[in-house]
C-alpha cells in the first residue's frame, strides 16, 4: 500500500505516518524504485494500534513503550496494566484540573451582570492572577489592563 492508501486504512494521516518513522516510533516503509513508500498489512496494523492508543490519550513515548510490549511475547501483563493504570491516574487528574477550571469560570459568569456596564469579574480575576503566583496587581503596568484602556473602575456596592 501506497502511504495514502495505508492513511486511509489506518485512520493515521500521511503526515503523522512520516513523524512516526521520523521519530522511530515505526520502522520506516520499503521504498519502491521511484521513491515512494510501501506498506504491509503489519505496518497497517501497528498503525492501528498505534491510532487506538493515540485515542485514548497515550503519550507517543508512551505508545513507544506499549509498541515494543506488544511485540514481546514474553512481556509481563502486569508491566502493561502499570503503564495503563498510570496512564488513567493522569487522566483523573486533568479531568478534575479541567472541572475546577469550569467550577471557576461559572462561578464568574455568575457574578458577571452581562450588561453595557465595564464591570466585569471575570477580567477582574484574570488581570488580579493573570499575572502569576504572588505577583502584586499594578494599574498601569506593563501587560496589565491599561495597557488595554481597560483600566479597572473602582468597585461599587452591589455590582457583584
């Protein structure tokens, strides 16, 4: 198979084909004498395995690691259910990285009247942390909201 044929069979782009074996990750193809690339039905269903992993999130290092598992039929199970186990443990932790980010920007949409008015919380909060851990908030200063004409009104009783 041409490297659009196996791109279609595979589900894998051409271009990600080419970053694979760039990187190793698969065996570059036979070439045919005019240059272009050929694939067997075996590359097709590393590349496969390799889309299923990519998936369901896996790191390229790590599809290396499950790759060279994969082909080792004396692997231990246990080595690969340790890298999946791990592999869940970081996704639990984006999961709830990203829930506390949704936590927090409704909470600030919920603050925010949503009017004509300039007031906002959510800028505020943006430009109050935006800045980095700790560092202090200063009107006027370089990359803050001045350096927009969005300077901060002073706040009014009520306004949320």
């Amino acid at each position: 198979m041409t490297i659009g044929e196996a791109a279609r069979a595979s589900g894998v782009s051409a271009k990600m084909i080419r970053y694979y074996e760039s990187t190793g990750l698969i065996a570059e193809a036979a070439r045919s004498e005019a240059g272009y690339r050929h694939y067997t039905e075996a590359g097709i269903h590393t590349l496969r395995f390799i889309r299923r992993a990519r998936d369901l999130g896996f790191t390229v290092e790590q599809i290396g690691t499950l790759l060279a598992l994969w082909r080792d039929r004396d692997r231990a199970s246990a080595d690969v259910k340790r890298i999946a186990l791990e592999h869940v443990a970081a996704l639990e932790r984006k999961a709830e990285e990203l829930h506390a980010m949704s936590r927090t920007l409704t909470a600030l949409a919920a603050r925010c009247h949503g009017d004509a008015r300039p007031d906002c919380p959510i800028m505020e909060d943006l430009a109050e942390t935006g800045a980095g851990p700790g560092a202090p908030v200063v009107k006027g200063a370089p990359g803050g909201p001045a350096r927009f004409g969005l300077g901060r009104p002073a706040r009014r009783r009520g306004n949320g």
